[in-house]
C-alpha cells in the first residue's frame, strides 16, 4: 500500500547526480514487443502450461488460448487508445486514476506493484530450479539451484541499470531463439504427420466453453499473457508513443493468441487427440513437450530446449523487472513511496534506485528461501507466482472497466467500437478471467486447504487500503491530490487521435 506521501516537487527537481525523468525516444515498436512477449514467456508456457492445460482442462486448450487472446485484444483496442492522452510509467495507476478516480487508480497501484515483485521474485524460483537440473544433465555443473537465483539476480541488476535499450536487445536474441525452437518442434510435426488425423476439435465449442472442466483452461490462458499491459509503462521512453505503444500492444498480443493457439494444436497433432489426452494424464505429463520434441525433431532440438527453456524464465524475470521498477519509479517520483525511487541516472537515465531496491528485494527473498530449505519450486515459486497472477488480472479487469468509463464521457475522436463496445466486452471477459482464476486457484497452486484463501487476501486488503490512503490524501491535502498522477503531462490536443 502507498506510504505517506512526501510534500510535492516538480518532476525536473533532482538530487546530485540524478533526475526524475526517463530517457525519451530510446525504445523503438520492436523493442517494447520484445519487453512484453518475453514477460509472457512463450517457451515455458508451451512446455510447462500446455501440459497442465491438457491434463486439467481436456482437449479444449489451444481453443482457451485463443479465445483468451481475443478478450484481451479487445481490452487492449480501449487501453491503447487511451495511451494517446495518458503517458505515465505508473500505466494502470495512471489510467485508472484518470478514468474511476484516483483513489481507485492508488488502489490499483497498490495491487499492481505487490503482484508484479511477487512474480520478480517467483521467477528467480522457476531459474533457480531448471537451472540447477539442466546444467547437471548436460553440463555436468552440479550447483545448488540458490547459487543460479542469485546468479541471474545479479546479471538482471546489472542490466537493469544501464540503458533500457541494452535489455531490449538482450531480450531480442532470448525470445527469438525460443520461438525459433518451437517453430522447429511445429514444421517437424508438419513434415512428419502424426499418429492420428489433424483434428479442429480442440477449437469447438464444446471443448473449450462446455466441459466440466473449462475454468481450469482458462486459469492457464489468461496467465499465459502476463505483462502484455506492460507497453504502457513504456510510454515515457518510447519513440513516436502515441503511435508506438498501440501498435506494439496490438502486434504483441496477436502474435501471442496465434502463437499459442498454433503451438496448443500442434501437439494435438503431434501425439494425436487421443494421444495427448493419454501423455498429460500420465506421470510424466510435465517433460511431455521436451520428450516430443526429442522424438519428433531429434535429439539435438531437445537439448536445446533444455537450455532455452532456462533463457526463457530469465528473459520472462528481466521484463518483469523493468517493468516493476517503472511502477516503483513512478510512484516514488509523486510521493507515493519514498522520494528516492523516483530518481534516475544522469548518464543512463535509468530507474537506478528503483532497480536496485528491487534486486536486493529479489536477493533477500531468494536467501530467505535457501536458509529455511524451501523447495525452490513449490516453496517459492508456485505460491508466489500464483498470488501474482491473480493480483495482475484483477488491475487488469479494473483497468479495463476504467476505460470504459473513460471513454463513455468523451470518445475523444475514436469509434465507438474502439472506445466502448471492445473495452466492454474485454471487461467482461477479464472479470470472468479473474473469476474463474479465483474459483480455481488450486489449480494455480497446486495446493489444498485454506492456504489458498490467505494467498488471496493481498489483493482486496491493498486495493482497498490504497483506496482508503487515496481518500485521506483529498481530504487532508487536496492541492497535493490534484497533482498526482500529473508528473508526466501530455496535452490531449497536441496529440494526434486516429479514428477507428
């Protein structure tokens, strides 16, 4: 929840040394879609989601990925629109502030940031994990999986205070090498044929809408897109913004709903309809992937996938990162945290001192868990991603719904498909997103019992408290609340609005 804010500067005031502003025009279309479609991991998703999407949900799952996709494009069309008048690092505290009121918009802050370091440090989890496996399987380097979290808790602070083109570059090279495998995994399948006919049951209607068992697809779908609403925190450092972030959220979740839904289908194909079902209720469902891939490509794209599946959490853990810092760096620049994390490099211009606080944040959790013997998987990452995931969702259901009510008042330019029936009807889909997350979140766990209520309560306990500290700061400082959320002014009028 937001601490006390400090008495109020200009956004130029600076300490020594340092600024309050990011670095303008450095990040390009692509550069951002790299930042977001890493943060969604794709590798990791095909290998470890689809595997938990089959055996939980049936044969519905590539359909799940794509209807998920859909909703979120939806929801997108409105959030990118607004962009054109909304340019703030803070991205959901900003336009849910703008668009239900700004103790809304704290609120959502509050929720954002906690879910955002809980998946930072969730992911350390996850490397440290696979890490410590693959590299004694192929490397013979047998390391306790704390010494790889720290490891790539370092390198992530070291990029994370240069240039922020410098890990949109690193970011390039990681996410086209995995999606490169998979493409691999997919011609290979193609050329190959499979044990069974190709199939579109696992679109239909039945399969993905009407089984039992549905809410446990779309558990993994809509998590399969985690941090595609991260473009808007990128706003400040991009080029040509008011272009760039709508075209890099839009190209960005496309190429995902695509992607996974293609990938989904072809292991249906791969092992078969029937075949699949058999392969994620076995018990060695989760290396079903790897295992095919091996099978279906040869040994050598397996090997690789072993390795890359390690490059895909850490380029998953840098996104996340970068993006959690913006959060940090935006609230610390108005106050609403300590002044310090607002301020950025002279020379990089960079979040240094958000980034920083972080990784050190990142560094004690991943000690924490080394000195109590907790497993790195179940004990640090599952819990910690799950309570990311529904936190995410739920600003991401509530920002949605402010652009709604955002653009009722005045489309400013836009259609009215654009600004209200899309933005309406992505509301409704992430509400029910969230809902069936909630209702199953065991499957997110994979715990039982009351356990999973506790890691619930973070979410409505700092959404209402930061809507508690929001209403105080108009009461008792009205001058100070006025100017929230104004740290980066962007004129409506001076930005070019394309209709449609």
């Amino acid at each position: 929840m937001p601490s006390s804010p400090a008495p109020p500067v200009a956004p130029a005031e600076s300490a020594a040394g340092s600024s309050s502003q990011l670095a303008a025009g450095r990040l390009g279309t692509w550069d951002i879609i790299f930042f977001v479609v890493s943060a969604a991991a794709p590798l990791t998703v095909v290998v470890s989601g689809a595997a938990t999407s089959f055996r939980l949900g049936g044969l519905g799952a590539p359909g799940a990925m794509l209807f998920s996709g859909v909703v979120l494009i939806l929801f997108a069309l409105g959030f990118t629109a607004m962009s054109k008048s909304v340019r703030n690092a803070g991205a959901f505290y900003a336009y849910v502030s703008r668009g239900l009121g700004k103790p809304f918009g704290l609120g959502a802050s509050s929720v954002t940031v906690f879910a955002y370091i809980s998946l930072v440090i969730s992911f350390y989890g996850f490397i440290g994990f696979f890490a410590q496996f693959t590299f004694a399987e192929l490397f013979g380097i047998d390391l306790p999986w704390g010494v790889w979290s720290l490891i790539s808790v370092a390198i992530v602070a070291f990029l994370g205070y240069r240039k922020i083109d410098v890990g949109a570059k690193v970011l390039a090279v990681l996410l086209t090498l995995e999606v490169a495998i998979l493409l691999v995994l997919a011609f290979a399948t193609i050329a190959n044929g499979g044990p069974e006919p190709w199939s579109a049951a696992p679109f239909s209607l039945d399969n993905v809408f009407f089984a039992p068992t549905a809410g446990a697809l779309f558990v993994v779908g809509f998590g399969a897109y985690l941090g595609f609403e991260s473009t808007a925190i990128y706003a400040e450092e991009a080029k040509r913004p008011e272009r760039t972030v709508p075209r890099a959220t839009i190209i960005a979740v496309v190429f995902l709903a695509v992607f996974y839904g293609f990938t989904f289908w072809i292991l249906t194909v791969a092992f078969g309809v029937d075949g699949i079902l058999q392969l994620a209720a076995s018990d060695s469902f989760e290396t079903m992937v790897i295992d095919g891939t091996e099978q279906i490509a040869g040994a050598w794209a397996s090997y690789v996938m072993k390795i890359l599946i390690v490059t895909s959490f850490f380029a998953c853990v840098l996104s996340f990162h970068n993006a959690s810092t913006r959060y940090l760096f935006a609230l610390g620049r108005e106050g609403l945290l300590p002044r310090a994390l607002g301020r950025t490099t002279a020379r990089t211009q960079s979040p240094a001192v958000a980034s920083l606080t972080l990784s050190v944040f990142s560094a004690i959790g991943v000690l924490i868990a080394i000195l109590v013997g907790a497993d790195p998987f179940l004990g640090l990452a599952l819990w910690t991603y799950a309570t990311g995931v529904q936190g995410l969702v739920f600003a991401q259901a509530l920002a949605a719904i402010a652009v709604v009510w955002y653009f009722l008042r005045d489309r400013r330019g836009h259609s009215i498909f654009r600004v209200v029936i899309a933005p309406i009807l992505g509301a409704i889909g992430l509400v029910v997103g969230f809902t069936l997350i909630v209702t199953n979140f065991e499957v997110v766990t994979g715990l039982e019992g009351p356990i999973n209520q506790v890691l619930l309560l973070p979410t409505p306990i700092l959404f209402i408290g930061g809507i508690i500290v929001g209403l105080i700061i108009k009461a008792r400082r009205p001058e100070y609340y006025a100017g929230l959320t104004e740290s980066v002014k962007v004129p409506v009028e001076g930005l070019p609005e394309a209709r449609g």
